[in-house]
C-alpha cells in the first residue's frame, strides 16, 4: 500500500487551515438551521462514509483524503459541542480529557509501530492510529481554542493571534532549532484547529459576541470554494508529475 497522506506542503497547511474553519462554520450552521440531533445524525452517517472510502482506497487521493478530513472537522465539532452545552463538561476538563487521548494515541502508535512519522501511513494499522490521532487532535484543538476564547475570555480573533504565533512556532523550531519534524509536524497540527475555528468563529459570529457577523452559512461557502481549490490544485500535481516524468522518459529515449 502507498503512502496514503500527502505532502507536507506550504498548501497542504493552508488546506488543513481551511477544513478546521468550514467545520467550525458548517457544524453551527447546521445545528441551528436544522434540528440538532438529525444535523448530528447526518454527520455522523457521512463521515462515516467518508473515513470508509479513505480506509478502502490503495493510495492517497486528494479529494478523498480531504473529504475525510472536512467531515472529521464538522462531526468532531459537532461532538465537542454536544459535550459542553448537552453534558455540561468544562472546556478546562474536556482540554486535558483530550490531550491524554491523544497521547495515548501516540504511545500506543509508538509502541506498536516504532514510528509516528506521517511518510510512512503505508500499512492498515498505521492507517488506522493516524485516523485516531486525527481525531484526537481535532478534539483537543476544539476545545483548546473555546477555552481561550470562552474561559480565558481572549476573544476569538485574539485566540486566533495566539494559536497562530504556536502554530509557527514548531516550524520555526524545527527549521533553526532542531526540533524532529514528526515532533513539529504535530503540535503544528494540534494548532490548526483553534487557529482556523477562531478565524471562522470571528469573522461569522454577531457582534455582541465579538464577531464581524458575516454569518456561519456564508462564510462557510467561501471556505468551501477555497477547499475546492486547492484540493483541485493538489488534484493536478500528480498528473504534472507523471507527464514530466514521461516527458523526460521520451527524451532520453529518443
């Protein structure tokens, strides 16, 4: 099985940036245009689909690899939601609940594997403890970015600020510092989804709740053009690639 996760490139982070901020917008929207537990349930059954599809397919594929990772982003907010305004659960709690998932994700991972390195998702069970740290991430940075937002009283677009500076920060480390890149490569991914949430929860809330009031229907529609984009961009590349490569082929052999 190839490696089944793309390249660590300047567009995937901006891809990655903008599936966490269409989740955002997109799982509000949907809770309160519809009635929650049916936008919940529909969620659920297409991230589903989704994440089977990923699973299933032998190689990486661009718009499938992103499919799954936008309706991790919808369906994990719509989760992290749940818990805190349904059950009650602090976003303090669910923060630290999260990030010892996710360790434990990566303990297990480790221990199995001898590797968390993201260039060798080559097998089913490497597969797999990638999709659950996905999940886990996803889940820590929802509720760390409410708990700036919300708890810490930040504000959205001063949360934005901060897990932008921590989101640079591991590259900064890993390119003058010496940090591992797999080290780097997922504290910047924990990073994303409070960078991109407080993004999008700035620009779509009302103003009394310290937004633009641009409207999570809306915005989310931009996001999704902008998905659209660049997953067609990174749709082309392969096919540049083999038709240079073939190129060069037919030269040297003639």
């Amino acid at each position: 099985m190839r490696n089944k996760v793309p390249a660590v490139t300047a567009l995937f982070w901006v891809t990655k940036l903008l599936t966490t901020a269409v989740g955002e917008t997109t799982s509000d929207f949907l809770v309160k245009t519809i009635d929650p537990v049916l936008a919940v349930a529909g969620a659920f059954v297409v991230f589903a689909a989704a994440l089977i599809l990923q699973l299933v397919v032998r190689r990486y594929i661009p718009w499938v690899y992103w499919l799954a990772v936008l309706m991790v982003a919808v369906f994990g907010t719509m989760v992290a939601d749940v818990l805190h305004v349904e059950l009650g659960v602090p976003y303090l709690a669910s923060t630290i609940v999260f990030a010892v998932v996710l360790a434990a994700v990566f303990v297990l991972w480790y221990a199995t594997q001898r590797t968390l390195s993201v260039h060798s998702i080559d097998t089913h069970a490497r597969e797999l403890f990638y999709w659950c740290a996905v999940l886990a991430t996803f889940a820590l940075g929802t509720a760390l970015g409410d708990l700036a937002a919300v708890t810490f009283g930040l504000g959205y677009f001063a949360s934005a600020l901060v897990f932008g500076i921590l989101f640079a920060v591991p590259g900064i480390a890993y390119r003058w510092w010496g940090l591992g890149a797999t080290a780097a490569f997922w504290t910047a991914y924990v990073m994303t989804r409070p960078f991109g949430a407080s993004i999008a929860d700035g620009l779509a809330v009302p103003h009394a709740r310290g937004g633009l009031a641009l409207g999570t229907g809306p915005v989310s529609l931009v996001l999704f053009a902008a998905i659209a984009v660049c997953v067609g961009v990174l749709s082309r590349r392969p096919r540049l690639s083999r038709e240079r490569a073939q190129g060069t082929l037919g030269d040297a052999l003639e």
